[in-house]
C-alpha cells in the first residue's frame, strides 16, 4: 500500500463504515455483520452492540456517547462505552430510503444522510435528503436532491458541512447556520468516481475512500487531488484520522461486489498509516 501502512485488524470483520475515533479506540459499523465494533491501535477488538436494525453512521455526542443511525430501522440510538443502546430519534415515517452515513457536530446536532433508494438491491436510483437532527427539536430536511449522502465532515469552526454525494461524483459544501440549518449550497470538488467515507485534515484537505478505484484520495481545499493511497481490498469504503496526536489514518476496505453484498457477503479489514498533517474538525 506503500506509505507504511500496515494492517490493524481483519478478524470478525464484514463491512466496516463509518469510523471515529473516540476514546482512544477506532469505532465503527460493521454493517453487514449488523454489530457496532471498536478497535485499539493494537488491534484488539470488541462488539459494542448487536444492531438487528443495521449499523450505519456515526458520531460523538456531547455527553460522550456515540450516536448511531441504523440503515434499515431508520433510527438514531445513543450508545454508551458498556453497550447501552437509547433511541433518540425516529425517521422511520419520514425517510424515504436508508438511513447511511451521518456527522455530529460540537452542538450535539446530527446530519444524517437518507440515500432515497437502496442501493444494494438493483433498485432505481432517486435523490435522497440531508436530515438534521438537533437536540431537543423534531428532525427536518436540511437539503434535498442529495445524490446518495455518503461520507461527511464538518470544518473545525462548524461553519461548514461537507458532503460526499456518491452517485453524482462530488463532494458538496453548505454553509451551516447558527441554528444548524444549511444554505449556499456549493461544489466543493469533482471526483473521478464515487465517493463513500471521509474525513478532514488540518490544512482544510479531506481524505476520501473512493469505493469503486480501490483508493484513497487526499483533496485539497481547491477540490485538487494531491495524494492517493491505494486500498488494500477492493472496496475502499471510508477513512478517518485519530489516534493520540489524530495523525493515524484509518483505511477501512472490503472484498466483496454489488453481487456478493445482496448475500451479505463481505470480508473486511481496517488498515492504518501515519500521516504529516493530523486530523480537524468533526468527525
């Protein structure tokens, strides 16, 4: 993979989305093997939860807990460190595809994506939705005409939400109001495929799983790619920078196809390297 990476786990591991890092470990959804898992830097690894509703995106609440959208319940639950799983919000009735991946930011006030069709059984595409879901206030429609919200990430200052839309081949920027809600939608950076997982760095640049060329791609803020890693499995799913100075790269990636995944059939594996510039912003 060159860069030093090295493997960190591929024990009991399906399809792993969504990383964090919180608390000195890599969380994050095994999707296809419907559990939400966390990792140390020595690759030991733990099931959290059993999640029948299907773990999908993730992210820190102020209290500390993680806050989980499952896909196929459309339901967001606050998770404890001890496994202890709280329903916060219902999409059920209001979504009208999966609930996919999602950003918390330092309010507590979640952005969840909604992909409008499911993707993984042949269905038609239809544009989705960005719902925000913010404390003490009923989830609404943040954007609309969403091409498969994927990975997010939110800019330090939480001025700023950055969005993969997978199936239109761009990362999208809003500008995010004092009250959570988006305007001034804008393109952020074209890309050559399709986007999934991402995560933000110091100097403004976002790291990118790109699913479908098996790598991972650094975008500056121009929308310019300026470094590519190469991803250990086919799928390159999703990224994320932690560790104790945020300069651990996380590469999460999986053999499988579109075929194979109709079955659930996936082997997963998360990688890691070192990198100059650390991580910023939410997640």
């Amino acid at each position: 993979m060159g860069m030093g990476a090295r493997e960190l786990t591929s024990e009991n591991i399906a399809f792993p989305e969504s990383p964090r890092w919180h608390e000195d470990r890599l969380w994050f959804s095994d999707v296809y093997d419907f559990k939400l898992k966390a990792v140390d830097l020595d690759g030991n690894l733990e099931v959290i939860a059993e999640v029948p509703g299907r773990p999908s995106g993730l992210g820190v609440l102020p209290d500390g807990r993680m806050l989980m959208a499952t896909g196929v319940e459309r339901k967001l639950h606050a998770v404890s460190a001890d496994g202890v799983v709280t329903e916060v919000a219902d999409l059920s009735s209001l979504a009208t595809g999966f609930l996919n991946d999602m950003v918390v930011d330092a309010e507590g006030r979640a952005y969840v994506g909604d992909t409008g069709f499911n993707p993984a059984s042949g269905e038609p595409f239809r544009p989705g939705r960005t719902w925000l879901v913010a404390p003490g206030r009923e989830p609404e429609i943040a954007a609309e005409d969403v091409h498969l919200h994927n990975g997010c990430a939110i800019s330090p200052d939480g001025r700023t939400l950055y969005v993969a839309e997978t199936f239109a081949h761009r990362i999208t920027a809003f500008a995010i109001g004092a009250d959570g809600r988006l305007a001034d939608r804008a393109l952020h950076a074209e890309l050559p495929s399709r986007p999934d997982g991402m995560c933000l760095d110091a100097e403004g640049a976002l790291w990118v799983a790109m699913v479908q060329d098996s790598e991972f791609l650094r975008v500056d803020r121009t929308g310019a790619v300026v470094e590519r890693i190469p991803s250990p499995a086919p799928f390159a799913l999703a990224c994320m920078l932690g560790g104790p100075e945020r300069r651990h790269l996380f590469l999460d990636s999986a053999d499988t196809t579109m075929e194979r995944l109709k079955n659930g059939d996936s082997v997963g594996r998360i990688d890691v390297v070192e990198v100059p510039v650390p991580g910023a912003g939410f997640p």
